[in-house]
C-alpha cells in the first residue's frame, strides 16, 4: 500500500487497475493476492462443518467392555456382538452406542510397547469413567488389584442377584476394604469366549457408569 493511503483508497487503487480487464484475469489477480484467506477461510468451514456432524451424529454411550487377555471366538465379531446384545437388551443402536474392545492383550513378562499402549489405554478409560465392565484373565487381576479399578461386587448386585452367582465368585483381598471382597464372577463357560481351559472373570470396573446393562450383559454372556 502506498504510503498515506487507507485501506479504501488501496481498494479503490486495485479496483481501477481491473476496470475493464477480462474475468480470467480479475480471477488470477484475486487468486494471487487473496489465496491464503480464501483456504484458511475453506478449512475453517471444513473444520465446523465435522464438529457440527460429529456433535449431531454423535450418541451416548449406554456400555462399554473391555477384553483383557481373554478372546473371543474365531466366529463372534466384536460389531456383531454389540448388536445382538443390543437386540438382547431392547436398546435402540440408532440412539445409543454400545462398545466392546476385544483386543487388549498385556504381557506381564514382557515390556513390548503393544502392551504398554494397551496398559495405557485402560487407564484412560478408567480414568475418563467410560469403562463399564472388564474380561479378564487372573494376570490382570494380580498385576492391578489395588489400582482402584476393581470393587466389591455388592456395589452393583444385591444380595438375592449376587446368590445366583455365588458358585462363580471370585474374592481378593484390596487395601481400601477390611477383608477379601467379590471383585468378579466366572464366565470361562461363556460360549461367545475363547475361555474353557482357562480362568475368563466378568469384574465390573470401579468407574461403571450403567450398572444395569451390565448386569444384563452378564446374563447375555452366560446364556445357553
């Protein structure tokens, strides 16, 4: 801009130069002289338009399960999975998401970074309060019990629920109680599990924020 021009006069400067020109050309001179704004302004209205779907499409979680060194059979889909227990609880998938992690292998006697992630990974989760229940087998049970993941099972179940289980339960002992509590119930007989010869425990996370979909999810993995 000259000096002791405004703005409006530089305007009006440039304007008088297109006077007449060619569209191809008043095109190329705004490119040149307007392009940076032109893209900022086209990825900012990229970036809104994704906020505004993501926050649309978003959905509330109503469970979220975690797999911790515990499988799923070869035939069951973790998608799938959610879907027919979605069907099994009468909850509405256009409404509500419902999450299961199957994936989540730790090895204790390694420190391979895969496991470290997943470690990670959990306690995000835990921590962030959208994990609703863990599959575990009794490595994770050991390496975690005084993390404050776990809690005594009467926080979820009552007394008459907790009966039908009671061949199932397993108890430890955590720094936070006086004596050993139900932390978790066997699901090693589960069909959906790859679980027969080894120890599968179904252990709400001490974060559940949907206790009775969990419980319902219990009777959906022990079914027939």
């Amino acid at each position: 801009m000259a000096a002791g021009n405004s703005v409006n006069d530089e305007i009006r400067e440039q304007q008088s130069k297109l006077k007449g020109k060619p569209p191809k050309e008043k095109l190329k001179y705004f490119w040149d002289y307007y392009k940076i704004h032109t893209l900022a302004a086209i990825v900012l209205v990229i970036i809104a338009a994704n906020l505004i779907y993501t926050i649309a499409t978003q959905k509330d979680s109503v469970l979220d399960v975690a797999l911790v060194n515990t499988f799923l059979k070869e035939e069951y889909d973790s998608e799938e999975l959610a879907a027919d227990f979605a069907l099994y609880a009468g909850i509405d998938t256009n409404k509500y998401e419902i999450t299961i992690d199957p994936d989540l292998f730790v090895d204790y006697e390694g420190t391979d970074q895969y496991s470290y992630a997943n470690l990670q990974k959990l306690t995000a989760m835990a921590a962030a309060g959208t994990l609703d229940i863990m599959l575990v087998n009794d490595d994770y049970i050991d390496h975690n019990l005084n993390a404050g993941i776990f809690t005594d099972l009467h926080d979820f179940f009552t007394d008459e629920e907790l009966a039908r289980y009671e061949d199932r339960l397993i108890y430890r002992e955590i720094q936070e109680y006086e004596e050993a509590i139900p932390i978790g119930i066997d699901v090693r007989d589960s069909k959906y599990l790859i679980s027969d010869l080894i120890p599968a425990w179904f252990c709400p996370a001490s974060t559940c924020q949907n206790p009775e979909n969990a419980k319902l999810f219990l009777e959906y993995l022990l079914e027939p």
